[in-house]
C-alpha cells in the first residue's frame, strides 16, 4: 500500500493538474471557474480517499463537517483549492501562480503526520519529508533583495503587519493563499508568514506539516501550538517562520493577540 505521505503527495499533485485542466478548458472565470474548480477538485480528492483510505475520516473545505471525525483515530484535513480567488483569476497564458491544493492527514495520537501542498501552476508539490528545498523564485511578485520578506494575505492583512516587517527589518510582501504563502517560505523566497482576524484548519494543516518538516517554526500568533481536528474548525491565526525570526515576530504579534 502507498504510505500516507506519498499518498498525499499524489492526490494533491493529482487534483492541482485537474485544477489546470478545468482553468484551461472550462471557459469559465472569476468566481464560476473557482466555484467549478473548488467542487471538482473536493469530489476528485473525496473519491480518491474513499477508494485509498476507507477507515479514514475527511475534514474537508468543501463539504458538510461531518462530526464522527471527532471520534476518528485518522483524518485527512483537505483544502480542494486554497486561494480560490487566484485561482479564478485567469487569462489563457496569464494566470496567478500563487494557489494551491492542500492534503494533509492528522491523527488522534501524533497530530500531523503526513501533508503535502501542490502548487500546480508551478508544477511542483512539496511533502512534510525533510529533503532539502533549493532556494528557488516563482511565486513572489518581485525579485529578492538582501532583506527579510515577510508574506501577508493580499486581501486580509493582519492588522501589525508593518510592526512585524519592523520587527525583522525587512519588508511585506503580499501574496494570495495559505499555502502558497508557506512554501514560499519554505522555498527561501520569504522568511516569515504571519496571519490573524480569520482562517480555517484546512487553510494551514497540510502548509504547516510541510514547513514543519523543512526546519520552519509554526505556530499561532501568541507561541502557542497549533492544534488541529478540533469540534469548532475556525483557527484564524498562524506564524511560519525560520527559527532565527521567532522571537522578534512573536513579540509583536503576542501583543496583537492580547498576550
Ligand atoms: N479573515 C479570514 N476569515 C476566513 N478565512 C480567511 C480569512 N483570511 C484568509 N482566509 C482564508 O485563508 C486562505 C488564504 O487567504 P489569503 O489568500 O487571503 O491569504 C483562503 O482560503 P480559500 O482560498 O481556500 O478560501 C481564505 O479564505
Ligand atoms: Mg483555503
């Protein structure tokens, strides 16, 4: 049987090409080919999980929360399309790189175990292992200078975005998607994601089991951890940064959040 990891290697990488099956052949923009993308995808990954891993449960953005996953040893924790809006953002041979497809797998003993974020316009996915990421560009809006770069959302900052820029001595960079936000960390195109005021387990679950493994710290805004497969699924804030940015971030946003 595949291991898990690989297997969510291959159904996110799986569902990223169907994603730019439909962007290229649907006709379709905006809001319907997100809407057709996020569906397609959710049932292409749902049937694909069904058919690998039948025991298992799903978390999913796409379908209803059903709660027997609060009593589940396994859940796979999936976001069909993460950045719709990117996503649907699209002229043939100018589309957004920056969205992504996200596979992630909790258990009720580890946490995490297993994660993978495809960023199928870039035609790469990454998976929690600890082969070592080249530093690479793609998905950043603008070269790399020599200082620090911290990832924002482009439509939902959080409020001490420029004290955290600050607090690095380096500057913002806005950038659609959770997922595509972390890899570009992971990538070395940014050292820091900061995010507060709204998201979702399946916004970071699959980004943070592969930063994770590539030596990134992850966590919420206030040091504590991330915890994942809880009842209410809404957990709007996060930091995933390299290790040596830690504590200047976290004194800002500590203090954003309330601590
Ligand atoms: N304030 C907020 N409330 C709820 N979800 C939010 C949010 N800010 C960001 N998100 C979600 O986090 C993901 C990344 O957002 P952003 O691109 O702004 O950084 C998006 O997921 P989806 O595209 O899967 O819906 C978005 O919906
Ligand atoms: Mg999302």
């Amino acid at each position: 049987m595949t291991d898990d990891r690989a297997l969510a290697g291959e159904l996110a990488t799986a569902a990223g090409e169907l994603l730019l099956d439909i962007r290229k052949t649907s006709g379709l923009t905006g809001k319907e080919l997100g809407n057709a993308g996020d569906s397609q995808s959710n049932e292409f990954l749902l049937r694909r999980l069904a058919e690998e891993r039948p025991d298992d449960a799903v978390l999913s953005e796409e379908s209803a929360d059903d709660k027997s996953r609060l009593q589940a040893e396994r859940v796979w924790i999936v976001d069909p399309v993460d950045g719709t809006r990117e996503y649907g953002t699209y002229e043939p041979g100018a589309g957004r790189t920056d969205w992504a497809v996200h596979v992630a797998l909790w258990s009720a003993s580890d946490g995490l175990i297993a994660g993978a974020v495809a960023l199928p316009a870039l035609g790469v996915t990454y998976v929690d292992d600890d082969t070592v990421v080249e530093p690479t560009e793609g998905l950043a809006s603008r070269p790399r200078t020599g200082v620090p770069r911290v990832v924002v959302s482009s439509s939902r900052p959080p409020a001490f975005a420029d004290e955290v820029a600050a607090a690095v001595g380096g500057e913002l960079l806005p950038m659609g998607s959770a997922g595509a936000k972390a890899m570009a960390v992971v990538r070395g195109e940014a050292d820091a994601y900061v995010h507060a005021g709204g998201q979702y387990e399946w916004d970071s679950a699959a980004p943070v089991a592969v930063a994770r493994a590539k030596g990134l710290w992850c966590g919420r805004i206030d040091g504590s951890p991330l915890v994942y497969n809880n009842e209410d699924t809404y957990l709007p804030d996060l930091v995933i940064c390299r290790p040596e940015y830690v504590e200047s971030i976290l004194t800002v946003t500590t203090e954003g959040a309330g601590g």
